[in-house]
C-alpha cells in the first residue's frame, strides 16, 4: 500500500523520468482529478492510503501522459479567459496567447454600440463563449469538424451562454450571410504551414490537423477570410485574428489592400505579435 503523499511523489518521478516540463504541476492536475485532492489536500492527507483502485487509474492517466497525449485531453478540462471548458480528442485546446487576440476584441466592442460577432473556425468555442461573457456581445460561432462541433455545443451549455453554433466551412459559408451584419469578425484560423506539422510537439501533433495546418504557405484561412467575409462587416466593423510567428506583416499588408485601416497588433507574453485587428474604412 501507499499513501497519498508517496503516490504523489511517485507520478512526478515518473513524469519527470520521460521528460515532461513542469512535473510538479502535472502530477498535481492528474492526482487531483482522480483523488479530488489539490495541494492542500495532499499536504494535509499525505499519510492516509490511497486506495488501490485509486492509485491504479492514478498511474493509468500517468502513463497516458508519458506517452505524449496532451495533459488538457486527459482532464477532459481547461481553464480561458477565467471559463472552463470541456476538451477533448478531435478539438483544439484553447491557449493562453488566445487571450491576446481575445482582449484586442474586448477593446474594440467597448467603444461599439451594436456587438454583432462571428467567430470563425470557433473550435471550443473559447472565443465566443468569452466575448459573449465578457463584453455581453451576440455571438455566431461557425465550425466545420464534427468533434470540434460537438465539443462547441458542450461549452455553449456549459457555460450558460447563447451563442449560436453553425456548422459550416469558412471558404464558402459566407454566402449564407448577409453583407453589412457583423460589428467584429474574429477567428484564430489554421495557420501552421503544411509542411511544418510533423516538426511540431508530440502533444501538438495529437491535435486536429484540420485546426492546425494553414495550407502550404500558412496563409490559406487569413487570405479566404479577408477576400471572402470582409463584406459581412458594417463600415467601421472589426477584422481580428490570432497569428502565428513572423505572420504579422504579411496578414497586416493584406488587411490593408482590402480596405482596412487602424490596424494594431499585439504581443503575447513571449513577445510574438500573437494577435492582429483593423476596422474597415471602405468597400
């Protein structure tokens, strides 16, 4: 037998043995979803046993992780914007530098009198949910992976809001919206080249490759987006959107040879022009 602190120790050891960064904190995450103990919790039943069942599926979830399966996919759970949402195999997991492209949102609709926004290729719907909670907008989200659809449905209930999900691929339904509708159109598209998928993390690559790669120069979805939904938004509306690294200038030049102006990028926390907006000023 074991005791809850000996178990606890053991899950970071083993964590730590296949190399996965920041052990202390994911043992903590792993052993607070079977035990319900956080670290205070530990501390203060570290001498009591942990059953065998318990620790059973305890280095089950371990293993899984050693094997590279994304920490958030094995807690079916994770935190943005200060919402929880339900994550999964078959949707993107929603990251910190989102909230970049989240808050360069938030500023522009508090100066907006109508809040009218659509989210393409919403995924979790990390965004929607957010802007919808946030800034009290009405919010469209449009997705078109299947799993990725079942997981936005779960996050709009979860969290209580109304945004209203669509089914459908952002390269041909604009046609099923109006022009002139939209006060802001945000999305953190595709934008991984192609060719560079299978360079990245092990964890990253257990992700949806339809969420990931961004065709062949990685500016599939931005150049879609721009030619093709741009007329959706009323004059002065918004275009934001989240950018990979060293895209910035490339995707600025486009927003502004589509009528575009204002246009304003913003750094995440790793100093990458992470997230990108611009209000239209003609058609």
């Amino acid at each position: 037998m074991m005791t809850v602190r000996e178990a606890y120790i053991k899950c970071k050891e083993i964590l730590a043995d296949s190399k996965i960064e920041d052990e202390a904190f994911e043992a903590l995450c792993l052993f607070e979803k079977v035990t319900g103990f956080d670290r205070l919790g530990i501390i203060s039943h570290g001498n009591e046993q942990i059953t065998e069942e318990k620790l059973s599926e305890l280095l089950s979830l371990v293993k899984r992780r050693c094997e590279h399966e994304p920490l958030q996919y094995i807690l079916e759970s994770w935190s943005f914007c200060g919402f929880d949402f339900c994550v999964g195999k078959g949707v993107l997991i929603p990251r910190d530098d989102t909230e970049v492209v989240v808050n360069l949102c938030l500023d522009y609709l508090k100066n907006s009198e109508s809040k009218k926004v659509i989210d393409l290729c919403a995924g979790s719907g990390a965004i929607s949910v957010a802007l919808e909670k946030l800034a009290v907008a009405e919010v469209t989200a449009l997705e078109l992976s299947d799993d990725a659809f079942k997981f936005l449905i779960k996050n709009i209930k979860l969290n209580n809001t109304k945004v209203k999900a669509v089914k459908g691929d952002i390269f041909k339904s604009y046609c099923d919206f109006e022009d002139d509708t939209f006060d802001l159109i945000v999305s953190n598209p595709p934008y991984i080249k192609s060719d560079d998928i299978q360079t990245l993390q092990a964890e990253v690559q257990q992700e949806p490759r339809l969420a990931l790669d961004g065709g062949k120069s990685g500016y599939d979805f931005y150049e879609a987006i721009i030619k093709n939904w741009s007329s959706k938004l009323r004059h002065g509306g918004a275009l934001a959107f989240e950018l990979g690294e060293n895209q910035s200038d490339y995707v600025a030049n486009l927003m502004n040879s589509n009528g575009f102006d204002n246009i304003r990028t913003s750094l995440d926390l790793g100093g990458v022009q992470r997230a990108i907006i611009g209000t239209m000023i003609k058609k």
